[in-house]
C-alpha cells in the first residue's frame, strides 16, 4: 500500500477571477499572512507562483504604507 498517496480531488483556488491582488485590498492579503505577521508559503495559499509574487509585493507595499502590520504582537 502506498501511504504518501494524493488525493485526487481539486482544490478550489484561493483567489477568485474577479478578485484583484492590490496593495489597497487589505481584506484579501489578510488571508496571505499567518499569526506572527509572515507571509504565508505559495503551497499554503495554493495560489501559482505569479500570484504569490504579486500577494508578496503587495503586502510589503501596504507595511510601508501603514495599511497592514508589520508584526502581529496582540499578546
């Protein structure tokens, strides 16, 4: 039996069509950063590589902009 079999069911993208990945749309790249403030890993997100460049550009401008945190220090 082969243990590390994959399932065969397709996962639905995590960006929809009409979604556009900007710096000013603070509640989708919300969904792109983890508990401590990291920006997540492309296979977590399942998004293709053009799209994490994008998600990861646009966080980094929205930080500097001060739309987003840096760090999640809520403790």
């Amino acid at each position: 039996m082969n243990k590390f079999k994959r399932s065969l069911r397709r996962r639905s993208p995590s960006i929809r069509p009409d979604e556009a990945i900007d710096y000013k749309n603070t509640s989708l790249l919300r969904r792109f950063i983890g508990e401590q403030g990291r920006i997540l890993s492309r296979r977590m997100n399942r998004l293709t590589s053009k799209q994490q460049r994008l998600v990861a550009t646009s966080i980094k401008r929205a930080r500097i902009l001060a739309l987003l945190p840096f760090s999640n220090n809520e403790n």
